[in-house]
C-alpha cells in the first residue's frame, strides 16, 4: 500500500525539469519522488491526495509538494475521457533541495528558501495573493533558456517564502515513512476511495482488491495515513460538503447524500465535529 517511487530524470542541458501536459496521466498514479513538485493547474479539477490531506482543486490552484511527499491528483471525468470536451493545462516544475549546489542553499541569504524547502514537506497550497507572480514565473520558466530559467525559479521560490502563512495541507501527526517497492496497492486504494467515496465503501472489496484481509487493510492504513479508513472517509465527505456549501447550488438535504453521507443525523454531526459549525452556519459564513 506504498506509494511508487518515480525517478525523475533530468537532461544534459537542464538542472531542474519543467513542462506543460494537456493531459493528466502523469498525476494520476499514488506516487513520490525526490524532487520538490510545484503544479500549476491552469485548466483542471478534481480531488487531490497528498499525503493524509483530501481537497478538491480547481482551475488556478498551485500547489507546492515537499521531497518525498506521496501524491495522487484524481481529475474529474470531463478530463480523462477519450472524446473529452475540455483539455486539461497543467504546468509543473520537479527541482532537488539543493540542485543549486549546497553552498547556495545554506547561504544565510537563502535561509527563507530553505525553511520554504522544509515546511513543503506537509504540502502547501498557495493562497490567492501570490498566484499571479506565481504563475508569471512558472510561464517564464518554461519560455527561458539558460541562466534565465534559474533566475525565476529563485524568484519564484522567494515570492512563495515570503507569504506571512503557509495553508499546510497535511495533519501535524503525518510523517513520510519509508517507502518500498509495494506500490500498486495505495495506488489501487486511492483510486478506488476517489471513485466511490460518495457511496457505500465496502472494506471487504476493497481489501480483496489490494490483496489484504479487511483487517490488515484496516491496520495497514492507519500506519500509512496516520488516522483510521473511517476517519479517511469521514473527513473527505465533509470536506466535499463544504465545497458543495460554498457553490451555493443545492440544498442542504441534496449536499448530504452527495458528498456520500447516508443520513441527514449523521451528516450534521461529523459535519460539525470536523468543522465546529453546522453545515447552514458554514453555508452562511462562505456567502
């Protein structure tokens, strides 16, 4: 139930990899790697898994993804189909911690790009102020050559630093454990959550599917995430709510059984434990 390991390969002429896909086969799969990962989602959305973290993306959101993080970007079905009626644009950017060599990363002048190197490691997504600067440096990377591509990295890199605070996306009790060569198997869990979490998650299924018994899944999940499958799928419903609350497009009622709860009791009270409000009190305070 490990994540797969992905080497990243560089080319002679480039220290750090930067490209544009169309297409979202590349984020599709529960992976890791050694380099930091900052994606740019110009046209895309869905439900992104990082770490023990579940949100929804949308169109305009970066992300920055720590070394070694596990990721997994599930995009919405108008994306993956083969007569899809909207292409995906997402630009992305993988760099090592020190790619620059050691001696320019712990110069004291670049001590707020280290701290940045260190907190990526619980993910972070950027807020609004910064995206636009953001972005202009992500699309001069990939329209530099040279020296140039360096110099708005560095810049880039410094722009996110100086945000006053980061929205971490992993809990506080996450860690990255070791990883091994048995990858299919969060790959596989993962998928399956993303797909069905809005109906009835059968533990015997998916177990069967990962080649686990239900309880060694079970025991499996919460070495891995830190926290119980329930409490995963709790968590990931009412965040769903909460997206579904902020649209303002259905009723309360409807938005229970959408975002995958059974019943309208049940919905109101994990709804406020996670949230501390009532889903109307959410409803209203995002209006």
């Amino acid at each position: 139930m490990k994540a797969q390991l992905l080497h990243l390969d560089n080319d002679l002429t480039h220290s750090f990899n930067a490209r544009r896909d169309d297409t979202p086969q590349y984020h599709n799969i529960w992976h890791y790697h050694e380099e930091l990962e900052l994606i740019y989602f110009a046209e895309g959305s869905g439900t992104q898994f990082i770490g023990d973290s579940v949100r929804r993306f949308e169109s305009g959101d970066i992300t920055l993804v720590g070394s070694n993080l596990p990721h997994y970007w599930l995009f919405d079905e108008i994306y993956l189909r083969d007569d899809r009626p909207q292409a995906a644009d997402i630009r992305v950017l993988h760099f090592k911690e020190n790619f620059w060599g050691h001696e320019f990363t712990n110069l004291p002048e670049n001590k707020n790009i280290k701290d940045l190197m260190r907190i990526s490691k619980r993910g972070i997504a950027l807020s609004s102020s910064c995206r636009t600067e953001t972005i202009a440096h992500i699309d001069a990377i990939l329209d530099s050559v040279g020296t140039a591509r360096l110099i708005h990295l560095l810049q880039l890199l410094v722009t996110i630093a100086a945000e006053e605070q980061h929205d971490l996306l992993t809990s506080t009790s996450f860690t990255i454990q070791s990883q091994d060569q048995d990858a299919d198997r969060m790959r596989i869990a993962m998928h399956y959550i993303g797909e069905n979490y809005r109906d009835q998650i059968r533990l015997k299924e998916l177990a069967s599917l990962t080649g686990m018994t239900p309880n060694s899944f079970c025991r499996y999940f919460k070495s891995q995430l830190g926290k119980t499958l329930f409490q995963f799928l709790i968590e990931m419903r009412v965040k769903t709510a909460c997206n579904l609350l902020m649209e303002n497009k259905q009723t309360i009622k409807q938005i229970c059984f959408e975002s995958g709860f059974q019943n309208f009791s049940s919905f109101h009270k994990y709804f406020k434990n996670i949230t501390g409000t009532t889903p109307l009190n959410y409803q209203k305070s995002k209006s």
